[in-house]
C-alpha cells in the first residue's frame, strides 16, 4: 500500500497543522486463493480516504483467508477408511483381479467416510491407478450418484450382479472395458503399483453429463472436476 500526504488546501486555518488534514490516496493489492482450483489473482483498488482504504483491505484479506480457510478446511475434513486396506499398506489377494494372468478374488473392499461438507448432495467413489503403463493411468473403479445419506459401502459392492450399490448409484464403464470394480493387476515384474480409491463429495444429486453405465472414467471426471467440494483419498500398493 502506497500512501502520499500532501498539505490541505481548502481549509488555510489547518495548513501549518497538514499532518492533521492530508489527502490520502492509496492502491490496495491483495491476492487471494480462489477455492478449489488453487489460483491466485490479485486484485487493485484506488480509493480516496485512510479509513476506507483500510477497511476495504482488510474486508479483501478476510475474505481471502476465508476463502482458502474454507477450502482447506473441506479438503482436511473428509475422511476415507476401509478395513481392509491401511493408507500407505499392501493390498491384499481378496481385492485383486481375477484375469490378465492375476488369480485374486476380484472383491471391492469395504469403505467409510465421514466430514463431508455442507451442501453435498451426492457422493462418488473412484479407484486409479497413476503407475499403469498406458500414459494415462488406469481405470479400476468409477461410482456415482451416491445418495448423500450414505457413509459406506460394503465389501463386493464392486459386483453389479450383487446389486450391493445404494438405489440411484451407478457403476460405469472402467478401463477393464465393463462396469464396476476390477482390482489391481499390474504387469508382473514391475515395483508396485498405487492405487488411489477417492471419494468425492458432491454438490448435485446427478452428475449433468455422465448419465449411465456406459459413461466413462474422463467423462466421470469431467463433471467431478467442476462440482466436487470436498475429497479424501486412501491409497494402497500392490505388485507381483
């Protein structure tokens, strides 16, 4: 903030007193963190009069600090569980696939959430796996339109004969080529594999553009990228 002072002219009685009477012209310039997308902008203001200036900075500063505050916070407050798989843990033969030269049970393990924002409507829950020689990751998992009341799924509700999932939620096409879950099966001989499952807290009750089981994982994600306002991530590993 730049301020310049500079005698009064409309009142002579105060000109040998100029510190007491002054035009005060500033630029305040505060950057602020735009939720959800991590930008930042900074925004100019030219106003006349010290308490103005003052007050229009700081009202900027709060509602920044509140913004990324909030952002945070959502981001911090979501939790995602499964007992079956500890974050940073291996995965085990009961959640890997069952084809591709893998023998696994093929089962989606058990989830629990908790801490989802205010405004969440629905819900989503996505397996990925970032270390897949494809160039763009692998696919496993791709759920949506979760009712909101829900806060679990059981184990095997991968399975769409099971017909486990919540009336309303949809299992659309992985990168396996068909709907639902299909576990872990890198190639063999490589280090092991991450596998990212997520669950999404979302602000309406149908995703707008991925519509059915034939929608796929980049479409799911098109619309999560744009209506998801809070997340948690467990992660586990697996190699053979």
């Amino acid at each position: 903030m730049v301020a310049k002072i500079k005698p009064h002219t409309m009142y002579p009685c105060l000109r040998s007193e100029a510190h007491r009477a002054f035009s005060f012209q500033a630029i305040a310039k505060v950057a602020i963190a735009l939720p959800y997308t991590g930008e930042t902008r900074t925004i100019s203001a030219n106003i006349k009069g010290g308490i103005a200036v003052t007050k229009f900075a700081l009202w900027i500063a709060v509602l920044g600090i509140g913004a990324l505050g909030s952002s945070a916070a959502n981001a911090q407050s979501m939790t995602l569980t499964s007992p079956d798989i500890k974050d940073g843990g291996n995965i085990a033969n009961e959640q890997v696939f069952k084809g591709f030269g893998c023998t696994g049970d093929n089962l989606s393990p058990p989830l629990s959430w908790d801490g989802a924002p205010s405004g969440t409507k629905s819900f989503a829950v996505t397996m990925y796996d970032p270390d897949a020689p494809t160039g763009s990751g692998w696919w496993h998992w791709v759920v949506f339109n979760i009712p909101p009341g829900m806060k679990s799924l059981p184990e095997g509700a991968g399975d769409v004969k099971k017909r486990l999932m919540p009336k309303g939620a949809i299992q659309s096409r992985t990168d396996f080529g068909t709907a639902g879950y299909g576990g872990p099966c890198p190639p063999a001989g490589d280090k092991p594999h991450r596998y990212q499952i997520t669950v999404f807290a979302v602000d309406v009750d149908k995703l707008p553009d991925a519509k059915n089981d034939a929608a796929s994982a980049a479409l799911v994600g098109f619309d999560l990228n744009f209506h998801t306002l809070a997340k948690a991530t467990l992660t586990g590993s697996y190699g053979r």
